[in-house]
C-alpha cells in the first residue's frame, strides 16, 4: 500500500515537473560537441567564448566579474575536470543603460588564452548584420537557448546539469505590443519565446547563449541571455542582447585591447 502510494505520489510530481526545467526544456546530451562555448561564471551567470581570449557575457552580471570563478567543459557543473578560467579585465558596452537593460553586453578578457585542442573548448562564430539581412533572426526562426538556470520562475537553485530549450524568436513589435512588453524591448534587444509561455530562459541562464543554426549548420551566436518579466509567462517572451547589434562594438574591443 505504502509503495503504491509513494509510486502515485512520484509520477504525480513528475507530470508536475515534467515542462518546468530551464524553462521547459530538456537535459543537453553530455556526448555533444556542440556546447564546447558555453562558461559558467559560478553558476549565477553564464557565457560564451568568442576567441581564445575573450568571453562574450551580458553587463547585468558585473557584480560578479571581480570575484567569480569561470569554468567551461561538459555539461555538468559540479565534475571536476571543469577548465578554470581567469579574468584579466571586463569591459562593458559604454551605451548599456542598467535600468532599461538596453545595450547588455559585457566582454571578459581571459589572462591566458584557451588552448582549444589541450581543453576540449572551442569558441561560437557569431551573428553579424549581414546574417540578419539573410533572415537568420526573422520571427519565426527557431532559436536554442541553454543554460543552468533555474527550471521555473522563482525557483531557488540552478541545475547542475546544462539545459536546453527551443524557442522562436519574436520580432521586437511583436514583443512591443500592448498586453505584452508595451514599447520596452528596444532596438538592441531580440526576444524569443511562445505566446503561451511554458519555455524560456530564467534566472541564472543570464549571459548565456541563445543561438540560430547558421549556413553551415552550425549552431552561431544571436543573443545573450538578458531579462523578461517573470519567466515562461503568456505573451512575455524572453529577452535577449541582440548580438548583431553589438557586434562592432564586440569586434572593436577585442582588436584595441590585445
Ligand atoms: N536576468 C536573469 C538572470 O540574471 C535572466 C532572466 C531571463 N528571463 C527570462 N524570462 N527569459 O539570470
């Protein structure tokens, strides 16, 4: 009897629980090769190698840059063959507007360069404005988010393990709208999301990567992980730092500081 129960007991919780991970993703295969980019600045933020020397993450996050400890490899947080990394010095975008979370980009100069053969680590390629004038981050376009954030809106720890979740992106009038984010996702923003809700980035997936498939198949860089009112909620989709947009920017920093 005491058995039945606790079965009933555990596949209810399970149905409860089934949709609410990263938001509403799955478990990332820890046999890809395909999320080799993606850091942990200590579990609270996230990020993604760009070159051997430089970490592409959001601004929202600086409070954290002088005193965390980045780590990359695999998809599990808490192995302990993970590569440690070291800052030598951020930069954040000069327009980003905290407040507003416009312009949420943040670079991370590593002290060493990643030795991407001897780590297993390798950097993401990423969307520039003539991508965009293909349609790569048209509405519509199905985008991967991935992360150890929390698996549902208020929830009090990370995951251990990476997740993932797909998404459409959402064209900033569409996310403008009345009864959704009402003017406040600006030009160097990019959402993704359903208008049901139910999956989403959230808490903790911040500076981590939102990515489209590029020419080639591979998965290339279109957003950082930035804000959204609550997570997975109807008609408010996540909201991202659209890389395109702070790609000169990004490529400006990297050659002027070498
Ligand atoms: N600001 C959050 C962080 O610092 C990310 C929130 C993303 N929210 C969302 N609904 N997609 O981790």
């Amino acid at each position: 009897m005491k058995t039945i129960i606790a079965l009933s007991l555990l596949s209810l919780s399970s149905l409860l629980h089934a949709n609410d991970r990263i938001v509403g993703g799955e478990l990332v295969d820890p046999a890809t090769t395909e999320t080799r980019y993606i850091v942990s600045l200590g579990g609270s933020c996230a990020g993604s190698i760009i070159s051997p020397s430089w970490i592409l993450t959001a601004a929202h996050c600086k409070s954290i840059f002088n005193s965390v400890v980045i780590t990359g490899g695999g998809v599990d947080l808490k192995a302990k063959n993970r590569v440690v990394l070291k800052i030598k010095k951020s930069y954040v975008h000069p327009k980003n507007n905290p407040s507003k979370y416009s312009y949420d980009f943040a670079l991370l100069q590593l002290e060493t360069p990643i030795d991407f053969e001897k780590t297993g680590l390798a950097p993401i390629t990423m969307v520039d404005p003539d991508l965009v004038k293909t349609g790569a981050i048209d509405d519509g376009v199905i985008s991967t988010v991935l992360g150890w954030g929390t698996m549902s809106e208020g929830a009090q720890s990370i995951t251990n393990l990476m997740r993932k979740v797909d998404v459409p992106i959402v064209s900033n009038d569409r996310a403008n709208a009345p009864g959704s984010y009402n003017g406040q996702v600006d030009a160097t923003m990019l959402a993704a999301g359903y208008d049901q809700g139910k999956k989403d980035s959230c808490q903790g997936d911040s500076g981590g990567p939102l990515t489209v498939v590029g020419t080639d198949g591979k998965p290339v860089l279109a957003g950082v992980v930035s804000w959204g009112k609550g997570c997975a909620r109807a008609n408010y989709y996540g909201i991202y730092a659209n890389v395109a947009v702070g790609y000169s920017w990004i490529q400006d920093t990297m050659k002027a500081n070498q």
